[in-house]
C-alpha cells in the first residue's frame, strides 16, 4: 500500500516506521522542514524511543520512508491517510482547540483523491469524526464520505519511549462512520500491525471494530479518564492517611491483593499530554460528570499539597532555596507536557521560596527556554521536592543537595536510609 502519515512527532513517525517496516510505502507529512530533513537522513529527530533510530535508519535506506512539507507530495493515490496531528486544550478555559488539527484535514481535503481510507488516531472528543471532519473533508475535497472515500476513527493507544512495544500488546480499536469504512479499516491495521497473544481477552488480541466512530472516540477518552479518576481517588487516600499516621502504600498493596481493586498510586502530580488532557475532552461532551471533575480537580491540587507537606516540615519558606527535582512530567521521558514542575515551582514562589530546577534529560538553557531556573546537584539548597521519577534519583543523598534540611519526596523514589539527619516527609505517609 501507500500510506501518508501527516505529523511525524513522538507518536506519527513512529506508527510511519511500523508501516514502513511492514513492507509499505509510506510518506510523513509535516510541518518542520527541520524534523522532514532529518527523518529524509535517516535520523531521529527526538531521542528516547526504543528501536526508532535503528528502524528509521533501515526503511529510510531501503526507500520504504520518505518525508515532506507537502501534502500534495504525499497525499493524491494513497490507500490510506493517518493523521496523528496533536489537539492542544486551553488552559484557562479546558476547551479543546482544534487549530492545528482544523489545518491539517482542510490541507488534506484540498489532496485528497478517491479511494482513499482517512484514519484520525489523535484522541478526540465523542462526535468530532461525524460531525467536523467528514464536512470538512467532504467541502475541501467534493467527495462524498461513504462512497469516494472512506473515514474512520482509531486512537493511538501507546506511551512515548515503548511505541512499537505497545503497538503490538494492545487490540486496535476502529469506529467507521459506515460498515464499509470500518471494514476497509481493519484490512488495513491488520496489514500495518502485528499482535502479540493475549490469552487474558476474551475477544483475542487484534483489530477490534466497535461499530462506530462514536464508541471509539469514547473508549480512548474512558480508558485515560479512568487512570486519572483512579489516581484522583489515590490522592485523596494519600492526603488523609498522611494527615492520620497511616501509610497509604501500605492500604493500596493490601486493597489490591483482592483482585477487584486496583487502587493507582498516588504521586505529586499527573502529567503528560494524555491523563490530564482527555477527562477535559470528556467534560467538553458531559459536562455534568461530577465525579470526572472532583477527580481532574483533586489531582490539580497535589503540587500545592506537596509545598504545604514542605512548608509544614520546614517552616517559613519565604526566602528558602529550594530545589525542584524533575521537570520532567515522567521518570526517564523528556517531556515537560503539563508537568507538575510548573505548578509545583509556582507554589513555591507564592510562599516567597526561590525554586530551582534539576532534570538531568534537560541542559540549562533547555530549562531556562521553559522558564525555569536551573539548579545544579552538589550546589547549596535549604530544602527539596522530588517531582519526576527519574531513576537517579533513587540513588540521593544529602550530600548531593549541600545544607538541605527538609526533602518531600513526592514520588516514593528516594531511600530513607540515606536521608538521616534530614526531615523527609512522602505524599501519603505519617
């Protein structure tokens, strides 16, 4: 086949690779002349994805991947169209904005040609399929959804850094806006995509057509709302067992030995492009899902609930250097998407602290581009606040943060043992 994919970021380019390594003939689409360059030299343009730069060097050298800037280089005769193009949500008003997305299909309306299969994967609120995209692309393009083309709707269902891995643990999910399209899309994930055994479903692992573009716009807002809604829960256990000489850890493994409960586990913050951005893409179509929103809302509190366990343990933190461990929003990804660093350095400041940051994904000036002042480990600080389980973290000690006298570890991933001589308090513990 021929396929465009149109955005080659941390989930398009990967998914062009997986296509490109299944023997087709793919073309990515973006806006970056940069990031068109180097996937046409056969190199990464953003480190951290397991198997992308050895895949991507492979099917680029074979002639199986190519980039551009140009939807009609890519577009006209493809068999297929996926569209991986990011949907921003405003902070101030939790709206989706569908700029960049709007762009991207009256681009692809303006190339599309008959025949072709247009697959959106980029999470959705329920309805946008039916009732944005197809009149779009029918007025761009003068075909008829149904029968010129085909549009469907299947969300990426994987996390930065094991894409290629996930791609293959977990069914595809397809909506067709007709039995036609829905059909045309499994052929099509079917031959783009292989499945490892899953005795544990019912259904077996594979592509899985849930009848409409609808229920599958929702199953991908579901199943991320629930993890947000379950670590909502897991906070408000965390904030009252810390606050009543209990170890909220200690609840969780016990609750989840019965195998109904799965209680998540609580942390500082939640952040990324996923868990704290779809519940508002839910709340946009059901706004009177209050238990949705106490959750999002409960979880938006944590960072300030992290600087009061600081402030309670170390007093006034008014003129205090403090150092921010991680900016990352995630142990060892190098994303600051909706990362709880922001928050947490905000809390700090409105407490009259001086906040400092330390990332080792990230250089000075990265930070500094973000905002944020840079701190540098073996530099002198009053206290600190574990916000990203990085790894090496694990491994602190005192004498890596030189005249700290409190430490909150919002993420459980220092070793108290090392932490003698300092005030050390953890999120949902006495």
């Amino acid at each position: 086949m021929r396929i465009a994919v149109v955005a080659l970021g941390k989930i398009g380019l990967p998914l062009a690779v997986q296509f490109a390594t299944k023997g087709h003939d793919v073309v990515g689409v973006d806006v970056d002349p940069r990031v068109v360059g180097l996937v046409n030299a056969g190199s990464e343009p953003f480190p951290g994805e397991h198997d992308l730069a050895r895949l991507l060097a492979e099917n680029v050298a074979a002639g199986r991947l190519r980039a551009t800037t140009e939807y009609k280089d890519a577009v006209p005769g493809s068999d297929a169209v996926v569209l991986v193009v990011p949907l921003f949500v405003d902070e101030r008003t939790a709206e989706p904005d569908f700029g960049w997305m709007d762009a991207a299909t009256a681009s692809l309306a303006e190339c599309l040609t008959p025949g072709t299969l247009v697959a959106y994967e980029t999470t959705l609120p329920v309805g946008t399929t039916r009732t944005r995209w197809k009149p779009m692309l029918e007025n761009g393009s003068g075909l008829v959804e149904g029968r010129d083309f085909h549009l469907v709707f299947s969300p990426e269902r994987v996390l930065t850094g094991r894409v290629f891995a996930d791609l293959r643990k977990y069914p595809k999910l397809v909506g067709g806006l007709t039995a036609e399209g829905a059909a045309r899309a499994t052929a099509f994930y079917e031959a783009v995509l292989d499945f490892d055994p899953r005795p544990d479903l019912a259904r077996g692992n594979g592509v899985w057509d849930l009848g409409s573009a609808e229920a599958a716009e929702m199953a991908k807002l579901a199943e991320t709302t629930y993890r947000d809604v379950n670590i909502g829960l897991a906070n408000q256990f965390a904030r009252f067992a810390g606050a009543h000489g209990i170890d909220v850890m200690q609840v969780v493994e016990a609750s989840n030995s019965q195998p109904y409960s799965h209680i998540h586990t609580p942390g500082i913050a939640v952040g990324g492009h996923c868990i704290p951005v779809y519940p508002r893409l839910y709340l946009w179509n059901d706004p009177d899902a209050t238990v949705v929103r106490a959750a999002r809302r409960a979880n938006a509190e944590m960072p300030d609930h992290a600087v009061d366990l600081l402030e309670a343990a170390h007093g006034d933190l008014a003129g205090q250097r403090v150092a921010v461990l991680g900016a990352a929003y995630r142990g060892g990804v190098k994303e600051t998407a909706f990362s709880g660093v922001f928050p947490t350095v905000e809390a700090l400041a409105g407490r009259g602290a001086e906040p400092v940051v330390h990332d080792p994904l990230y250089t000075d000036d990265e930070l500094e581009r973000l905002g944020l002042t840079p701190y540098a480990l073996g530099t002198p600080v009053d206290a600190a606040v574990v916000q990203a389980d990085h790894a090496g973290y694990r491994a602190l000690t005192p004498a890596d943060l030189p005249g700290v006298r409190t430490l909150v570890d919002g993420r459980r991933v220092t070793d108290p043992a090392l932490w003698a001589g300092v005030t050390r308090r953890v999120i949902g513990a006495p």
